[in-house]
C-alpha cells in the first residue's frame, strides 16, 4: 500500500448514532465532512424539543443525528442518509434537519462526481498574460483541486480563501455579472435566473506562506460540449463552496 493509500484508508467504527465509515487519519478528512453532535442528556430533556409533548412510557425519546437534540418520534421519524457524516445507512433525523441532509444529497450524488469527473480550462495564474489549458478535477479523497497540463498544481480546499464564479446573461442585453462568495466573509452568491458560468477566479494560501495567490478559470471555446461540461463543473463548485461557507455554522 502506497503512502496516499495508506492515508486514504478508511474504518468501520460504531457511534451511538449507528455505523461509519470513516478515514483512519483524521488529517484525511473530507473538507466537507461533519462531525456527530453530542446528544442532549436524557435527563435534560422532559419534553420533546419541537412539539413540546412530555416523554412517558408510550412516548419515547429519539436523538436527531444530525443536531443531537431529543424529539418524539412524531418529530423525529425520518430516516435520511447523512454522507457529511458518513454514516453507512439512513439515520433519524428531525424534520427541520432531514430537509437539510435531503437537500446535500444532491450534492453528493451529483455535483461531487461532476467535480472528480474534471473538466477543462484555460489557466491564468497571477497577474500573468500567459494562460494554460488544464484539466482540473477534484481529488478522490475531496481534499484537493488537481490541475493538470504541461504544470501541475495542488491546491488543499482548506486553504481556498475566496472562490468567485463568473457569469453571463443573467438578463439578457445586461454586462457580464460576478457572483461571489467568501469562505471567511458573509456574502453568498445570489441563486436563480438564467445566468451561465464561464469562469472563474479563486484566491488561496500556498503552505508557509500568508500572502493569497490569485488563479482565474475561464472555459473553453473550443467545442460546445466542453463549453457545457465547463460550465457543468462550475455550477457544482459553485454548490460545493455554499456547502463548505454554510457549514462554518454547523
């Protein structure tokens, strides 16, 4: 087993909340991952924390696996699945936190492979006048963007400071408009129209140093299929951003 195999790897461990599997070095975790809630005493917990109902022998009491609170299985009933925990099978979940995981389903159904799978670019980095045509991907362990031509670079999610999504004919006859977001201010890119992306620029720390290097995307014209695969993986790095702003929350 190679050393990147070896920090791959993962385990099967059993929580409270049911089964995991789980990287078997912390430092190989997922950007995008959770971690378990502890769970709301039994003892501070006499009533249901959504509907009030007081806990007996006929009503029992359920831990959401998501916010660790205690509800009554009126609501708290859903089995959702919760890839951001990594959880094996379907876990319970409250209302309000099922909606969530039911939601970044589709992420990981969809707009994560769409990321692994890659797409095409022209590559500027800098300042510089000189752009090259990369493949970039996200990397099978989701901790890095792989870029790949006659240069090769790595960049560690975690250190992506700004990712700024460029757009075009969000109404039609209007300039080109820029959506952005930050990973460490409050802004979020607005949703909806009919915009179509066809670039972008993200800002990030090489290691050792505390200066922001600036790299800019922009699809290629060459073929329509790329042009629509282009804008394909920047929708789901645009979707990958949100979840990764939205959890500094969580």
């Amino acid at each position: 087993m190679s050393g990147c195999e070896a920090r791959d790897a993962k385990k099967l461990v059993r929580s409270p909340s049911g089964l995991r599997m789980v990287p078997e070095h912390r430092s190989a975790r997922s950007p995008f991952g959770l971690d378990e809630p502890p769970w709301v005493p039994d003892k501070e917990c006499p009533r249901c924390m959504q509907c009030d109902t007081k806990f007996d022998f006929i009503t029992r009491k359920h831990h959401c696996r998501r916010c660790g609170k205690c509800f009554c299985d009126k609501c708290c009933s859903k089995k959702v699945p919760l890839p951001r925990m990594c959880f094996v099978d379907p876990v319970r979940q409250c209302a309000e936190c099922a909606l969530i995981s039911q939601k970044e389903s589709e992420f990981y159904d969809k707009q994560l492979k769409v990321l692994m799978n890659g797409a095409t670019f022209f590559v500027t980095l800098g300042t510089s006048e000189k752009s090259e045509l990369m493949v970039c991907r996200l990397s099978n362990n989701q901790r890095y963007l792989v870029l790949d031509g006659d240069s090769h670079y790595e960049i560690e999610i975690i250190q992506i400071s700004t990712v700024q999504i460029l757009t075009e004919g969000f109404t039609p006859g209007e300039k080109d408009t820029y959506a952005y977001t930050s990973l460490l201010e409050s802004q979020h890119i607005p949703e909806g129209g009919n915009s179509r992306a066809i670039g972008m620029i993200l800002q990030y720390k090489v290691p050792g140093s505390e200066e922001l290097t600036q790299m800019k995307f922009t699809a290629s014209e060459d073929f329509s299929c790329n042009k629509k695969l282009s804008a394909s993986w920047l929708a789901a790095m645009h979707k990958a951003t949100k979840l990764l702003y939205e959890s500094r929350d969580q």
